[in-house]
C-alpha cells in the first residue's frame, strides 16, 4: 500500500510544471516562491498571460481558412505590413494612413479598427455579427485578437471569430487595393467584400455537411 501523500507528489509536480527542474533548484523556499506565482496571470505587451492563450488558440483555429489565419496571425503580432511598421525600419518616408483625410499613424489596429473606414464598414456588418455575439462584445480586443468578453457556445463563438477574420481580410484587401492601384472601395463595397468571404464558409459548409446543418449554423447568412 503506498501513502496518500506519495500519490499526491507526481500529481503536485504535473500542476506546477516542475518536472523540468534541475535538482539543485529544489529547495523548499524557491519551490515555495514558485507555487506561489504559479498560474497567476502575468502581462505581457498589454495582455495577461491567460488573455494570451486565448488569443493564440484563436489564432491557431482550424476553423478560418489559411490565408484568413495568415491576415490573423499578423494581426496579433502586428506585422501586417502597414506604413508604421515600415517607417519604423526607415523603409518608407511617411507613416500616416493613405486614405485621403485620415492622416492618422497607419497601424495594425488602424487599418483594421480605428480608421473611419474600418468603422463605417463595421457598422454595416454589426447586423451579421449579431447573430452569434452580442453587438457590445464586437470590441477591438475582438476583431484584431479574437478576445470575447464573455463565453459563447462553440459554435456561435467559432461563426464569430470567422466573422472576425473575414471582416479584417476585407479591410486589409480594400486597403491594398486603394494602395497599389488606387481602387477605393465604397463602404458597400467593403461590406460587399467580407460577405462574399463570409459566404465562401456558408458553401464550402453547404457541401460538406449539407442545408439542415447550415441553416442550423449559419442562421440564414448566404
Ligand atoms: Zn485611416
């Protein structure tokens, strides 16, 4: 019969993530010290460590397609290719957003939140997000990091987070397009780009799983 307490040792150091401890390090006060720091969360940049995680499994979902999860995991880094990210390699001259009568620094969170573009788009699209997340939880934090303030079902979370990744390859797309060919999308036309995205997932959906599972998932979009 081994004792209760021996059972509870393998356990204790599986929780804590002591397993990788050299020897040397076990001693009672540094173990102490690091059990009490254990699973606190830790901020880093401007998120906490348990923000984190849930940004990374977002980023790393199987859900969006691939070009969809690049544009994310961009987003998360910022290293989407903006003028700022530039300028401040002394790779381009000016840092300001190219959308006429902007002028603001055109950064990640510019091109996919802030600017007046983004955000008359977004608006016409508040409507379609409604349906999976509530109206108030389309935040930054949500858009460009997949962070939710509250927890949805798997599947209203999974059509929200899509939701999220298409609205931000149409924002980057429109912004590329008034970029290098001077193409300016309307807003309607920017609400018109993230739909025909969103309804390539309602298709490929369609096909794979049939109507009944699509109406039941994608609640009449596409
Ligand atoms: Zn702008």
């Amino acid at each position: 019969m081994v004792p209760g307490y021996l059972v509870e040792v393998p356990r204790f150091v599986q929780q804590h993530s002591l397993a990788a401890w050299p020897a040397m390090e076990w001693r009672p006060r540094a173990v102490v010290a690091h059990v009490a720091g254990f699973g606190k969360p830790v901020v880093i940049g401007q998120f906490r460590t348990t923000e984190l995680a849930t940004i990374w499994k977002r980023v790393a979902e199987r859900s969006p397609r691939n070009e969809h999860r690049v544009v994310a995991w961009q987003a998360v880094h910022g290293c989407l290719p903006v003028r700022d990210l530039f300028y401040r390699r002394r790779l381009a001259q000016v840092r300001t957003c190219p959308r006429e009568g902007c002028g603001a620094e055109e950064t990640v969170s510019h091109v996919l939140w802030d600017c007046g573009y983004a955000r008359r788009v977004r608006t016409l699209v508040m409507g379609v997000f409604g349906k999976f997340v509530s109206v108030g939880d389309v935040t930054k934090d949500f858009v460009v990091y997949g962070l939710l303030a509250r927890n949805y079902g798997v599947v209203d979370g999974a059509c929200g987070w899509v939701l999220a990744c298409c609205l931000k390859v149409a924002l980057w797309r429109a912004r590329n397009l008034w970029v290098a060919k001077r193409v300016a999308l309307s807003d309607q036309e920017g609400r018109a780009l993230m739909m025909g995205l969103v309804r390539e997932y309602v298709g490929s959906d369609r096909r794979r799983w049939g109507e009944p599972y699509v109406q039941r998932t994608w609640k009449g979009l596409g």
